[in-house]
C-alpha cells in the first residue's frame, strides 16, 4: 500500500482513539462531579454551568477533528494529483480499474498519442481496450480470475494515423481499507523498438540478404510444414533452378554484375509464381520454387515452362544486355517422396538430367530413378 494510503488510515485510528480517551475522560470527571454534588449538596446553578462546560469541551473536540480531517483529506487529494502528474511523466501508460474491470483512471506519456480522446477508454472495460492474442489473452484472464498480479502482456495499440505501438502491460490488485479487493491498478511500457528490431533480426535469420527471398533454413522449415499440411490427394510440387552457366557470367563482368543478375532473377520468379506458391534462394544461383494443392504433376511442369520463359528475357544490367537460360528438376510429394531431404534428392536427380540432356528445360522425376520431360 501506498504512502498516501496509509496516511488517512494513520490519522482516522488516531483521531478515533483521541476522541474516545476524551469522551471517557470527560465521563469520568462527569461522574466525579456528580457524585461530589450529590455528598456536598451543590446547587442547580453549579450543575447547569458543569454540564455547559463539559458540552463545550465536547464541541470543540469535534470541531477540532473535523479540522484535521479536512487538512488531511486536502493532503491526500493533492498528493494524489502528484501522484497522478508524477505517473503522467514517468510512465508510458497506466489505468486503474474498478471491481468489474471499468477503467476509472488513465494517463501517461503515450496517452496523448494512442488514445487522444480520453473517453475511448474511461468506462469502457479493460479488455475491450487491449488488444491482445489468444495465448496472452489466457495469460490474462487466469491472472485475473485468480486475483493476482501479472506482468509483461504484449498488447498491440494503434494510433488515429495507424502507426503500432507495442506494449507490455503489467498491473496489480487494488486493496481498499479493510483489505478487500476493489480492482487493479496497471502500467505499460512501449517495446515498440525492442520487438521490430527481434522482428528484423528474425527476417534477417530466415532471408537472403541479396535478394530478400526465404533462405535454406527458412525453406527447410516451412516446405516441412506444407508437407504435413498437404491433402492426401494433393501433391506439393518442389521446383529446383539452377542458371545455366552463370559461373561464367560472374567471372567475365564481375561479382558486382552477378548479384544484379541473381536479384533480377529472384523478381522475376515472384512475379511468374501465383496464390500460396513461395520461392526460396538456397545459395549461389540455386533458387527453389514451392507450388502446392498440385492435383497433377504436369501442372508442375506448366510452372516449370512459364518460368523458363519469364527467365529467358534478355537482362539489362548497367550498359550490358545479359542472356540467360535455367534449368529446373521437379518431383512432387507424396507421389515421389514423402519428406524433405528424399524430396529434395528426387529433384535435383531430376535437374541433373535436365543439365545432362542440354539445359535451359525441366525434367520432372521418375520413380525409376530416371527423369523425363520436354525441352522448352
């Protein structure tokens, strides 16, 4: 609890216990008189006056506490407004709800920008605010189903102009006087840098940095999900490319003019690939295409014939007018293989025969370990 929570309780126990000690005390000196009118015989004048000063002293005792009552409600209501630009100033965002979970208190730095009309969020529930996913959702509700402090909730804001802000939202229960609980009271910190720079390095992990296409690893993982997520009556189609004697290209206009190539390539297979079809650049010039519901392996093969064509078209780089032709192996799953590594071998056995029969064509595999296909 806080400091100035404390401080009322602190002086409503002391004032209650000066009040009663000078109720008793009075009482006492009450009875004292009395008695003592009663032995000496005192007159009814001496009483009146008695019980006038005795009446006095009580009034004044209240009056007195009153006073300090006030003084100490208009402390705590200035401590909070304090309290209250302090949180504006140090935090991101904080709120304060209510029992049933209405938020009945926000400020903070970002406030201004996420939520520029204040009552989008008072008195609207808590978790009509938040924007949270169905796991942190979880997190949430068993915290607070359970009355108990969470932390580190990633919520997604967005501003009127759209820009995201993420934000790890932490919060505690509200305790009354008496110890019950009466709501929650929460902050949230901006992650906003922290989480798109965790998202470039993921990008970065799992792209080829030339030519932004999925790398090896992120190739490898993701054809192993198309495959547990295929049909038993659909094929996912695997498409290996190699450029046809791009060694030589490199070598005579330079590495420069090579990456320039291999990028221009890579633009190209994403503009001929159609729907849930990806491609992938595992290294070098070795490029991979993913095609999947493929009901027959000649739809592959169609693929395969509209890339050639697309990557047959002269390549204007600088001053220079390139040439270049490809070869592709294809094999499909579960028709040849059943998982990625047998995939991958039954393909490039089939682009091995596309390069042994003459290049710039496809080959799609056989079961018998031979490919066929036709040149384009």
């Amino acid at each position: 609890m806080s400091a100035s929570a404390k401080l009322p309780r602190l002086f409503e126990h002391k004032g209650f216990s000066l009040v009663l000690s000078t109720a008793v005390l009075l009482a006492l000196l009450q009875l004292g008189f009395l008695a003592y009118a009663m032995l000496f015989d005192l007159n009814h004048q001496l009483l009146v006056l008695e019980s006038a000063v005795v009446l006095i002293l009580l009034i004044g005792l209240i009056v007195l506490v009153a006073y300090q009552s006030r003084r100490s409600g208009k402390a705590d209501a200035i401590a909070e407004r304090q309290l209250s630009h302090l949180a504006d100033f140090a935090t991101d965002l904080y709120w304060e709800t209510d029992l049933e979970g209405v938020i009945i208190t926000s400020g903070g730095r970002l406030m201004p920008a996420i939520f520029p009309d204040i009552n989008r969020v008072l008195g609207r529930h808590y978790l009509d605010v938040v924007n949270l996913d169905e796991n942190e959702m979880n997190k949430m509700r068993h915290a607070l189903n359970e009355i108990e402090p969470y932390s580190d909730i990633l919520s997604v804001f967005r501003d009127p102009e759209g820009l995201r802000y993420y934000i790890s939202l932490s919060a505690t229960p509200r305790y009354d006087r008496t110890g019950n609980v009466v709501g929650y009271l929460g902050v949230g910190t901006n992650v906003t840098r922290r989480i798109e720079t965790q998202g470039r390095l993921k990008h970065m992990a799992e792209h080829d940095m030339l030519t932004g296409l999925p790398n090896r690893y992120k190739f490898q993982s993701r054809i192993e999900r198309d495959l547990s997520q295929s049909d038993e009556d659909e094929n996912v189609a695997l498409l290996v490319l190699d450029l046809d004697n791009f060694k030589i290209i490199n070598d005579t206009f330079g590495h420069q003019t090579g990456d320039a190539l291999l990028n221009m390539v890579a633009k190209r297979l994403k503009k001929s690939i159609r729907g849930a079809d990806w491609a992938a650049r595992l290294g070098g010039d070795e490029f991979v295409i993913v095609s999947q519901n493929i009901t027959n392996p000649m739809d592959a093969c169609l693929l395969a014939s509209r890339l050639l064509k697309a990557l047959s078209r002269p390549y204007r780089i600088g001053g220079l007018e390139l040439n270049v032709s490809a070869s592709i192996g294809i094999a499909c799953a579960p028709l040849h293989a059943g998982d990625t590594n047998t995939l991958m071998k039954c393909a490039d056995l089939a682009l091995y025969e596309a390069k042994h029969e003459g290049r710039s064509c496809y080959r799609l595999f056989q079961a018998s370990g031979e490919a066929t296909g036709l040149y384009n």
